[in-house]
C-alpha cells in the first residue's frame, strides 16, 4: 500500500531529523522523505497535523509467555499491546517453557509472530540447554534460526568456568551475550532493596553487591575473551559507575535500563504493593538519579519495558510471594517522554534510546526512516493526556505499578512493513 504521512513533525534520530516532514511508503518501505517520489499516488493519507512521526519503538526485553505460559499472555494479546504501544520490533528472553534452546522452538516463535503479522520478534536464544548454567546451546543453529543475542534471562550462571567458555565460543563467531548481573547467593530468596524499605517492612533484601559482584565478573570475563557484552537492566549506582568505567577503557560493552527504574525507587512500594515487586528490585532514590544520569552521559545505551506480563492470582499475594514483573510495553513511549521532559532532553536525543540505539544493540537493521529502509512508524500526539487504568490495556497481563498514573503521549497509528497495524482512537 502507498500511503502518505503528511503535515507531521518528524524525528528520526539517526538521520539527525527533527522538522516537519512528509513521509512516503512503497511497497513496505520508505520511499521519501519531504519529497514525493516520482509517479507516486496516495492509496491512504495520513494527516498527522500535531502528530510526530518517528520510527517505530524497538524494545530489547518484553516478555511474550510464550510457549508455556499463555495462561499469563498469549502471543495475539502481547502483540496488540506492542501495537498500542508504538512497539514495531522486540526482542523476547529465553525463559520460555521449555526455554528457547532449541532451533525449532525459535522457529516456531518467529512463525507465530509473523503470521500475525504484528511486530517484529527477534528472539534471544539460551546460553545454556534448560537455563541450566551447564552445558552450552548450539549458538551457531539458534543463530541460523533466528536468535540476535545469547542470554540466562533471570537464570544466574553460576559456574565462570561454564561462563567463560561461553563468551569465548560466542566471541568466536562475533555473537552477543547478554546478562543480568546478579549473584544467585547474595541474592537467594530476596525480594527487594536491601534498604529503608526493606527493614522497615521485613522483606527478604537483595543488596547492591548482589549487582556489583556478578558485574564484576562479566566484565572480567569480557575483557578476557573479547565477548559483546550487553548488561541487562542496571540497577544501581555503583552498576552504573562500573559500565561507565569499563567503557572508558574500551570495553566492548553496552547496558540498558528498564522503564520501571528510571521512574521508580524502592519508596514506592508503600506498604507491600505487589506490582512494584520487579526484578532486578526498585532500589534507593541515590540509585535511580545515578541511572538517569547514566542515560544522560551515555553509559546507558537503551530503555526497555521489561515487560513481563502475571496473571492476577500471582500478584494477589502478599508482596515476598507475589510473583515478580509488570507489563509495560504500552507506557514505553510515554514513560521515555516523561523522563525527557523532567530532564529537559530534546526529544530527537531521548526517542534514541527506544529506536536506533536498541536496534543497533540486538544487530538489526531497525530504528530509523532512511529512504528505502523497513516503512515501520510510529505516529503520536505529544500533547494528549490519559490516565492509566490496568482494564484498559492491551497486554493480558494488568499489573503495572503506574495503575492510576498520568501520562502525556498516546500512540495514534502504528505502520509495520507498510501497512497500518494500529489506529487508536482521536482523544
């Protein structure tokens, strides 16, 4: 289909574009921009007078429950919130039931996906069969079956010598892993921030050097094999502090943050709300102003919505019971915006972190609108306001702890591959 986004500012970061442009898609690409291509005609017009046109989000943890889980989520409900959302590519972790280590299993996924021809899905393959932290995938089959990256999701490897061969096979073939740091010892049966919080309320504590410990070794690691390293969901200040360090020496190493953190510190909890049980926890106000200024500075590359979808009876529990994870991908956009706007970030500097630079990250040709690059598009209103109500979202899973939160943004049309995917209500 031939359609025409006209009247709407434009922001693409990559091309460093921030003015009102028109854009132009053929035959699932761009085709121009500002100017027609020759002989086009319009089959649809798209006026989006106050709208900005941006390249569709690219999200590098959302979880999809499946297989396996679907009584979470189901595979059509998580699409339709990443459609909401502005979502066009994601990328999924392995803890699926049974896990993504297996070449079929991805390729079922990715079959799914695309025959509901929603976003994107690049899987992240297991690092070890099962999750296991034993014995090592076969990257070079995952990779062929679609896997972008290598990672243990929430699953700790606790065995370097395991580890260490891992990175050195996927140095060997230029693969990325991907790892959150936190020590499976110091972190057993935790539940929040080692903190106020925590001993006020008497919940079982995960301390920051669960994070630095783990961090420390990863990057040890790296420097030793040569690995692309990608940390997932920093936490903490001294996380931060230690990417930051390792990137000034030349460490090949990139991190990201979720959404959750940026916006959230363990003084939320309150008085045992389960939706801000999350992992890795919501920690100190000294922890979350230090992940913002890594955003700033550049030592956090991405923000994510760590989406990771619960059915009710899990979070109906009290808070060390409930099940860890709030759904996220439909506040991703306006979670981003409101974190520019309390920073004064310029928008073409802050939409960066969901479009180009995650795309970069998983190794995909995403994230931007250059002329003849994937017509995937992301069209909001910048100036509407709306209050979030858990019933009203896409995603199966309702546990957000931004319930009753208002935001500023909301998605008006999703284009993915050229056709227009979402068109959400004019508010």
């Amino acid at each position: 289909m031939n359609i025409h986004i006209k009247n709407g500012r434009l922001i693409d970061p990559l091309n460093n574009i921030d003015a009102n442009q028109d854009v132009y898609i053929v035959d699932k690409r761009i085709a121009g921009i500002g100017v027609a291509p020759q002989s086009f005609v319009a089959e649809q017009v798209i006026d989006a007078n106050g709208l900005i046109v941006m390249p569709g989000l690219v999200d590098v943890a959302a979880r999809l429950r499946e297989p396996g889980y679907e009584y979470k989520a189901t595979l059509e409900s998580e699409m339709d919130a990443a459609m909401a959302g502005g979502v066009t590519s994601l990328s999924c972790p392995p803890d699926t039931d049974p896990p993504l280590d297996e070449p079929g299993l991805v390729e079922m996924l990715k079959h799914r996906a695309r025959s509901l021809n929603q976003a994107r899905v690049f899987p992240v393959g297991a690092l070890t069969y099962g999750l296991k932290g034993s014995d090592l995938t076969e990257m070079v089959e995952l990779t062929e079956a679609g896997c972008k990256a290598f990672s243990q999701a929430d699953a700790m490897l606790t065995d370097t010598r395991v580890l260490m061969r891992a990175m050195q096979y996927a140095a060997t073939f230029g693969y990325r892993v991907w790892l959150r740091p936190q020590d499976a010892f110091l972190a057993k049966d935790g539940v929040a921030h080692d903190g106020e919080v925590s001993t006020r309320l008497g919940l079982p504590a995960i301390p920051v050097i669960a994070e630095t410990i783990a961090l420390a070794t990863m990057l040890q690691l790296a420097r030793e094999t040569g690995v692309k390293l990608h940390v997932c969901r920093i936490s903490s200040a001294d996380g931060v502090e230690m990417v930051r360090v390792a990137k000034r020496q030349g460490l090949a190493v990139t991190c990201d943050v979720s959404m959750n953190h940026v916006h959230l510190s363990e003084m939320d909890i309150g008085f045992f709300d389960a939706n801000c049980h999350l992992m890795p926890p919501l920690r100190s106000q000294r922890d979350k102003a230090a992940l913002r200024t890594g955003l700033l500075d550049g030592t956090i590359d991405a923000i994510c919505s760590n989406h990771s979808p619960v059915d009710e009876d899990a979070k109906q529990l009290p808070f060390a019971e409930a099940e860890a994870g709030a759904t996220g991908m439909e506040l991703l956009l306006p979670l981003v915006l409101k974190w520019a706007e309390q920073e004064g970030v310029p928008l073409l500097d802050a939409l960066k972190r969901i479009t180009i630079n995650p795309a970069q990250l998983l190794g995909v040709k995403m994230g931007h609108l250059s002329a003849g690059s994937h017509a995937d598009v992301c069209i909001f209103d910048p100036s509407v306001t709306w209050k979030v109500e858990s019933s009203a979202l896409k995603s199966q899973g309702k546990n957000t702890p931004f319930n009753g939160h208002v935001m500023q943004g909301r998605v008006r049309h999703t284009i993915v591959e050229g056709h227009i995917a979402f068109s959400g209500i004019s508010l």
